[in-house]
C-alpha cells in the first residue's frame, strides 16, 4: 500500500511469463464484470483511459493501481484477499469473497 493507492508486485518469473521489458511495455486496465484486466502492450497506448508502466519495487516489478479502481472493484487491499490469474498476456484481478 503506498499513498491511498496499491502495487501488484510482480516477480522476475512473471515478468518472463508475460514477456515483459519493464523499460518499453505498457499495461491497459479495463474493468469487467467485477474483475480487473491489466494487458500487456508493447505499444504506447493513444486514447486509453488508464494506462501505466511498471515501476520497479523491491528485488521486482509493481504495477501501480489507485485507489479508484480498489473501490469500483470492491477491494480493501488491507483487509481483502484476491486472486490473481494470467491469461495470454493479461493479469486479471478477482476480489475472493469472504
């Protein structure tokens, strides 16, 4: 948790599941169905209402998430627990209900 906002941390081994150079690849969120969506691009995304680059955090990588998004998605990131899948190149966030 960092300044009302969170990081998904991201180990060196998904960052080669996801074919990811953390200095050249963007990731796109979408929201849907209660499940947050964050594609890999390699390109900058033009007309994309949220985009981010990794950040590094600690010995790996963080992709930052606001706060605005914790809430639209129902999640507490200190009190709730989610899982966390990876599909083609897409990480997606599931909040586990209690």
């Amino acid at each position: 948790i960092r300044n009302n906002s969170t990081y998904l941390y991201l180990n060196q081994a998904m960052i080669q599941l996801l074919h990811i150079i953390p200095k050249e690849t963007y990731f796109i969120f979408t929201l849907r169905d209660n499940l947050l969506n964050i594609t890999v691009s390699k390109e900058n995304p033009v007309n994309v209402p949220y985009a981010t680059k990794i950040q590094k955090a600690g010995s790996g990588w963080g992709i930052y998430i606001t706060k605005a998004l914790l809430e639209f998605l129902n999640i507490n990131p200190e009190t709730d627990y989610f899982n966390v899948s990876i599909q083609n190149e897409t990480i997606i966030l599931e909040k586990i209900d209690n």
